[in-house]
C-alpha cells in the first residue's frame, strides 16, 4: 500500500512486532516507510514509546490505520492474542526481532523448547498480513553450529509461512514436511517468500559499536525482486565502513585531526596498535569504523556531550540539563569485562551481564581513570538520536538499549527493502 509524501515520493507502510525501545522501528521510519503499527509486550518498553509518539490502542477490535501524519497506534500486551488479518495487504515491510534470548551467547542457549521463542508468532503474521518484505534480527547465536539444523528450519518456516505445523508435530517432523514442500513446484509464488540470511557487524554500518547479529530478509517469490542485486546492497554499498580504513584515518591523521584534544601519549599508545602494513583499498576507499570516541563528540548534527566530573557521579544530576547524560559511580573492572575503549567502536551493549543491565557499560578515559557510561551516551553507541526519550529506572533503559536493534543499522536495511521494491516495480 504506497501513499506518497510531501514531495511526492512513495510512502511504504511497515509494521512492527517485539518493537522493544524502538531501534528497529525509528530506522525503518527514517527510511520512508509509515508505520500502521507497533507491538510490544514490556511494559517499560511500551511507555517508551508511547514516550516517543506512538498512540496506546486499548479498545476492542483492530486498532484504526493511521492517517498521514499521524501517531501509529501500539497495542501493548502478548503478541500471541493479536489479530494482525486487518492488515492484510495493506503492508509493504513487517519488521521485528523476535525475543532472541533462547540463543544468546550470552545466556542459557534453550533454542526450540523456550516458551520464549517467539519465532512461531512473526509467522503467523506473516500468514495474516502477507507483507511484501520481512526483516528479522536476531543474535548470532542462531548461527552457533549446534543451532544450525533449527536455524535451517526457521529459514524454511519463513520461505513457506502457509505450511503450517500441526498439533502435537517436533520441529522436525514440521522441518521434513517443509523440505518435502519445498521442493514441490505447486505452491503458488504469492504463498512463497525468498529467504537470505546476512551475518553482520552493525560497525560495518556506521554504527559505533561492535555488535554481530544475524538478519533474515525475505521477500514475497511473486515480487519478482533481484535478490542478488539486494544481496549486493546490503553487503557492500550499503556496508560502507571498515577497520581498515579507521586505522587509516590514524595513520595519516584525519581521526586525530577530528580529536585534536587527544594527549599525545595516548594517541601514541592508540597507534603503537595499529598493523603495520594495511591492504589497499578494493575500489572506492571505505569511510572509518565510527568509534565510541567519535559518539561522544557527536555524529551528524549531534553536539558534543560534556564530561562527567566524579563529584557529579550521584545518580541524579543530569549534566548540563542533558537529558540521561547522568553519572553513575562504583564502576568496576574484573575478569572478563574489561572497559571500552574510546579509539574502538564500542563492545556489545548488552540487555545484562551478571545481572547489571547494560552489561558492565564502562569506559576507560584518557587519563587511565575508568567510570560507567551514561544512559546518553549507550543511546548514541546504538545512534538514537538525542531527543529519543526512554522511560524507567537506569537499569531498565540500559536493558532497553541493550535488547534495541541499532537504528542506523535497521534504516540501512530498511533502505535496501525500498531500493530492491523501486528496482522491481513495486
């Protein structure tokens, strides 16, 4: 369903499931698409939000579609009782991340018998709306070789979301049912989606943090869409950032010429790092890894975010008015969390980690002291942009941050949807 925008251009619809904090969302959004709605079953999460414009639907019946310019609606509460059949060719790109802690590395890998696997549910949407385009995130745990055969199946599932698991049916009598249908010529081309898989580093795309997820992309086999030419967007033009070409930028001086405030003596230690021979670039030279560094001094429009003094580390000051840029003392380094470095991208912020949410978030500074990153400062390592409110306790929006996709990877390919749909017509 296209409507066109101020300046005439197509207008792609998008809904969103398992929104969290709205990573994924404000980076579909910043793509072009209008989102008709959002669902999320955390109640932090859901106030969030509805902290940054989506509009609470409470009432019975199917939420209203939105009008141009106005807020999508939210519907709050277990995706299992939604009813998404309203939908129903009306949405270009359905989007989510299915809860991904039944795989992650950093928990207890549970996979298929987790009742939080929400996988199951993205399917059934996409049996009631029949989108043109999915996009699913999740952790790279599901690449893990002993998850490999279930990962397989989930990829055959959403290749062929109409072939339905009967009740009281293993994934793997529903897998050896799909393998069989798959290769049968029979099923009509709009009931078939064309599933890729593209293991990432959301540093590969601007973002200023190490952070390694796996996207499932999928498009409806009718469309006729060059999967190929998509695979090319998303891997190389669209993936514009590198290693390489960071340490570059060190070697002969634009990084530092960017932080001019630099002490020599770390700026020397930073270097003594660097390889000492680099490959040359492979065609047009690659931009530089963004580095936590570069977040806190701002990235586009953004200003730079002030220090945070240790008489200010009080749990409720906010620095200069800044808002979430508070300080947080005891910080604490051990075995196995050591600090973030400010010339690196940022480590994976994570959901918690021995219990602290935002996963040990600390930095080491110039003069070899170490604090706990602001809740500001973790937005920008996921590139929120400034005024994206986040609501509750700091450690429930360290979580929040932590299970978010980051935006500027969710707008790359979200971009890459809409790049593949124009090419194809639709």
């Amino acid at each position: 369903m296209l409507e066109q925008d101020e300046e005439g251009q197509r207008k792609r619809a998008s809904v969103e499931l398992f929104a969290g904090g709205g990573g994924l969302a404000c980076g579909v959004e910043a793509a072009g698409f209008r989102p008709l709605l959002l669902n999320e079953f955390d109640r932090r999460a859901c106030e969030t939000l509805r902290l940054n414009g989506a509009e609470p639907h409470r009432d019975l019946g199917d939420p209203p579609i939105p009008e141009e310019g106005q807020a999508p609606p939210l519907v709050e509460g277990d995706v299992r009782l939604v009813s998404f059949k309203y939908l129903k060719g009306r949405v270009d790109l359905l989007a989510g991340g299915p809860p991904c802690q039944p795989f992650s590395l950093g928990g207890v890998a549970k996979g298929d018998e987790d009742n939080r696997n929400m996988f199951p549910q993205m399917f059934r949407a996409v049996r009631e709306i029949r989108p043109k385009v999915v996009i699913c995130e999740n952790v790279r745990g599901l690449l893990r070789p002993s998850f490999a055969p279930y990962f397989d199946y989930i990829q055959r599932e959403l290749e062929l979301p109409f072939t339905t698991r009967a009740k009281g049916a293993t994934w793997r009598d529903h897998d050896a049912l799909l393998r069989e249908r798959g290769r049968s010529k029979r099923i009509a081309a709009h009931r078939r989606y064309l599933v890729e898989r593209f293991p990432v580093n959301a540093a590969d795309y601007g973002v200023p943090q190490i952070r390694h997820r796996v996207i499932l992309v999928a498009f409806r086999a009718d469309l006729r869409v060059d999967v190929e030419r998509f695979k090319k967007l998303v891997e190389t033009e669209y993936a514009l950032y590198s290693e390489t070409e960071l340490y570059r930028s060190m070697r002969d001086g634009r990084y530092w010429e960017r932080h001019n405030d630099v002490p020599k003596h770390v700026r020397d230690r930073v270097m003594e790092r660097i390889p000492k021979t680099l490959p040359e670039p492979d065609g047009d030279a690659p931009r530089p890894w963004r580095t936590l560094r570069d977040a806190l001094k701002g990235i586009g429009d953004q200003t730079e975010l002030p220090p945070v003094p240790v008489k200010l580390m009080d749990r409720k000051t906010e620095i200069k008015g800044i808002k979430d840029h508070i300080g947080w003392p005891d910080a604490r380094i051990y075995d196995g969390h050591t600090p973030n470095e400010l010339d690196r991208p940022a480590k994976t912020v994570k959901a918690g980690v021995h219990g602290v949410p935002g996963g040990e978030s600390v930095v080491m500074l110039d003069d070899g002291s170490h604090r706990y990153m602001t809740v500001r400062e973790t937005a920008r390592v996921m590139t929120f942009p400034d005024d994206h409110q986040l609501d509750g306790p700091r450690g429930e929006k360290m979580r929040q941050l932590g299970n978010a996709v980051p935006v500027l990877l969710g707008e790359a390919f979200a971009k890459a949807v809409a790049n593949a749909l124009d090419h194809a017509g639709h």
